[in-house]
C-alpha cells in the first residue's frame, strides 16, 4: 500500500490539474511540493510522527496540503471546527493535546488560547516559500494513524474518531469503485474541511488523479459560479446546502449539462429538493456515511435510485452490512434495527476513550447507532438516529419518517421533529417548521396535513413555527438546541388528543 499519494500522483500525472484554488488550478506536481515543504516546515518545529497537528479556519489549501504532508512525516491531521466557541475549543485542545494549531487570522487569538503554538495562516505561504527541505520519512504502515475526525457533538465533548492509512485507501477504492468515478471528474469542495465530508469525494478523487475546487465558505450563488467555472460533474452537499442552492437566483440560469449526478450526504434527503434537480436534468441519489466508516458506505446505480427513492442502497464493495437487534442477532428483512458495519474502511476506535470503542466496536462490527431496514432485495433505508426514535403510547416513532412527510407541504422550507415528555403518553411529537419566504404556517392546517399521511401517534401534538433551525458546521440541524429552545413552551401549541 502507498502512503504517499501526493509523490506517487506527481509522478503519475505531474501536470494534471489537482486543486482548483483562487481562480487558478495547481497541477499535481504543485500539489507534492506544497506537501514537501510544509513536512519541512514542520519537521524544523520538531514536529515527527504521531504528533497532533491541527487547523482552525474554514476551507484553505493549506487542509489538503497537511493531508497529504502526513504521510511525509508521520504527524497527524487533527482539524477544529472553526466554528466552535473558544471554551469548547480549549477542551477539545486538552484533549488530543495538538503540537501545532495552524488558524486564520479570525482564529489566531481562539488557537492561542488553548496554550499550544500557533502558526498563522498570514505567515504560512511565506514559511513554505523558505522551508527546508523535508526529512526522510519515518517507517509507517497501514494501521497507523493518518487523520483524527471529530464526530458530531451535539451534546458533549467530541469523540476523536482515529483513521489509520488504511481506512483513506479503502475509502477511496471503495468510492471509486462502487461510484463509478473516473479521471475526468471534478467536484466542489464545499462541505467544511474539518469535517469527515472531506473523505467523500476530495481524498477519493485525488487517489484517482481527478480535480477538486476548494470553496473557502459555502455560498451557494458563488457554489454556482464554481461548478460552471471549475466543470463540476459532481454535486456533493448535505440537504440544507442543496435547498439554498435550489433556492438561489442563479439556479434556474446555471449550465449544468456537465453534471453527471448528485449525491447528498449528511442526512435524508426530502424529496422536494431532489426534485428541483431533476427539473434541471440533473439525476439525483442519496448517500450515508459516519466518520467511524470511512465515509462512504453504500452504492446503487441512478437506475436503482430512481427506484428506490429512500434507500441509501446496498453495501460499498469492500464492506458488509447487517441491520441488527439489541441482542446482535439480525433483524428480519423489513424490521427497524440498528445498522452495523464491517470491513477495512472501520475506523480503529476513539482517541482515549476505550469504553466509548468497546461500545462502537464490537465482535467486528461498527455499530453506527443508526436505525435501519434492509428489504428482500438488500436495499438500506435510514430510519433515523437511535437516539432519536422516541416512544409514544407504547409506538416507535421515527422523526425522519414526520420530517419526510412535512417536507411535502408546500409551503414548508426546512422542519425538525423531536421527542418531548407528555403526561398521557409518555413521549409526543414536537415539530419545528420554516415556512418557505412568503408563506404562512398554522399548526393546526399542519397536523391536518400529516393526518392525510401517516398514523395519528406520529403526528407530533406540538408544531413551533420559527425563522430559523440551529444547525452544526457540517450543516445537520442540532435537535438538542431545539429541545431545549422549545421544549418549555412546547404545551402552548397543543393539538387533539390521539383516539
């Protein structure tokens, strides 16, 4: 296996467009002696294998350029959310105790502030420009170390998700192989850096020698702009992102001709946004990954996606999945379970914290903690998060399948769907709603409308109309905001008891 696939890929393809950059593409020969130089630079700060190095700031190329340093020298690409508060910053810099904090300069006094020694983005093209030359590398194998990902926390401390080499290769073959993607493919890179969407398409596609356009901050008029300047053939966002970019004026007049199809990740899609792709002919599917995983776990042609609507598909090539109950025994085909993975694309556990990996990981299998069926055919469809699934009256309800079904009112533009305590019932609905610009939400036409649709113990007995959801920097709504935003005030939009 080769670790060093910036080396390797200059020289394959030294003058092969990579990284499309600040209006201008680097060839992959740029792409290698960026690497080059910041192992340098680090090597000189007596940096060397295993040592923690992080960024705090939103997509540069500086990300890419410490990805693929790693292999150069051994240290580890840890990534902060930049949007983090500076307290939150702190502890997860105490965490993982990083040797070096590269920050922009909106973070530099966040990074400073954790005690570890920061480099700013100001003075990181000069300090490549006069870099050594880098070391020899150290010995590294397949099991070691490469990224450490921080899963979503939304409540709590992030767990470090630890990726050895091993998990990026076959991440990539498996995207690679199982998408059908190919040499003359181009995606945006829009979906933050520091998040584990990096390993979707960018590390894949750099494996294959293909092009990336970095997008320092998502926008979706400038979304637009890059997909047509860049040739984009590939859509890749979470569904909160492609709702913004349907919404946009720029939309309806943009040439996506050149696009081949679009995969959205992150969480279920609704159909209603998928649908104003197609209008614009663009052929839509939907993705699901975790940072444990690789990040893709799941392939289907836009045939089968077309026909199965809801499904993620079936297990990537190098992978097996199996829809469990409590107990570990699988669960009948058409049963809601919990999705459980295995293969070589399986993280190696969390970052000091063996319970939290005895509990992920178990008999060799990732249990992902989310609810699932697989059908006769082996087609997964998400349920939702287990966490999230609430009992109400003795009945499993599942918010994605309410957020799904509200998704097709036509004046609702984004909606969350939560468990809250109820006296009679233990647990009842509470639904959280944006109504598209211009539009007026009742809460009792709502409930109504989902009604006509699904059972009565699934129609949430609170609606809260809002101007806004909370959302993470990946882009998925944070439901614990919601929870504790509205839970209080939840009983002042009551609807009828259930029969």
């Amino acid at each position: 296996m080769i670790l060093d696939i910036a080396r390797r890929r200059a020289e394959l393809t030294p003058d092969r467009p990579a990284v499309y950059w600040q209006r201008r593409w680097l060839s992959y020969a740029d792409m290698d002696g960026r690497a080059e130089r910041l192992a340098g630079l680090l090597a000189a700060r007596g940096l060397g294998k295993g040592d923690r190095v992080s960024i705090l700031a939103p997509n540069h190329l500086a990300h890419l350029d410490l990805v693929l340093a790693t292999a150069k020298l051994g240290v580890v690409y840890t990534p902060f959310n930049y949007r983090l508060s500076a307290s939150e910053t702190r502890a997860i810099a105490d965490y993982v105790q990083p040797s070096l904090i590269l920050a922009d300069d909106a973070d530099v006094t966040v990074a400073r502030s954790t005690g570890a020694p920061v480099l700013p983005l100001a003075e990181y093209e000069p300090g490549l420009a006069s870099a050594a030359a880098a070391p020899p590398p150290p010995p590294l194998g397949p099991e070691d170390i490469q990224m450490i990902l921080f899963t979503g926390g939304t409540t709590g401390l992030p767990k470090g998700a630890m990726q050895p080499y091993r998990q990026g290769f076959y991440n990539a073959v498996n995207t690679i192989v199982s998408w059908g993607l190919r040499e003359d493919d181009c995606v945006v890179q829009a979906t933050p850096c520091f998040h584990a969407a990096l390993n979707a398409f960018s590390v894949p596609l750099y494996h294959l020698g293909a092009r990336i356009a970095l997008q320092p901050a998502f926008d979706p008029a400038d979304y637009l702009r890059l997909v047509s300047e860049a040739g984009a053939t590939i859509l890749f966002l979470v569904p909160t992102m492609y709702k913004m970019v349907a919404d946009d004026p720029a939309f309806a007049a943009t040439d996506l001709s050149a696009v081949r199809w679009a995969i959205s990740g992150g969480a279920p899609c609704p159909e209603p946004i998928q649908r104003a792709f197609r209008q614009r002919g663009v052929r839509f599917k939907q993705g699901y990954g975790l940072t444990e995983a690789g990040v893709n776990c799941f392939t289907m042609s836009l045939d089968e996606a077309e026909a199965h609507p809801a499904s993620v598909g079936k297990a990537i090539l190098h992978a097996r999945a199996e829809v469990r109950r409590e107990d570990g025994t699988p669960c009948p085909r058409g049963e809601v379970g919990e999705l459980t993975l295995a293969g070589p694309h399986v993280f190696a556990g969390y970052f000091e914290r063996p319970d939290e990996t005895a509990e992920a990981l178990r008999d060799g299998w990732l249990w992902t903690g989310d609810l699932a069926t697989m059908d006769q055919g082996g087609f997964v469809t998400i349920a939702g998060r287990r966490k999230e699934m609430f009992i109400s009256g003795g009945e499993n309800v599942f918010p994605a399948e309410v957020e799904n079904a509200l998704y097709h009112h036509p004046d609702v533009s984004e909606c969350a769907v939560l468990g809250v305590p109820d006296a009679r019932w233990g647990e009842v609905g509470l639904a959280v709603v944006v109504a598209r610009p211009g539009a007026a939400l009742d809460p009792d036409e709502l409930r109504g409308f989902l009604r006509r649709r699904l059972a009565r113990y699934k129609v949430p007995k609170h609606v809260q109309v809002t101007a806004r959801l909370p959302k993470s920097g990946a882009g998925k709504i944070l439901k614990e905001e919601l929870r504790q935003a509205f839970t209080g005030t939840a009983a002042t939009q009551e609807g009828e008891d259930r029969a």
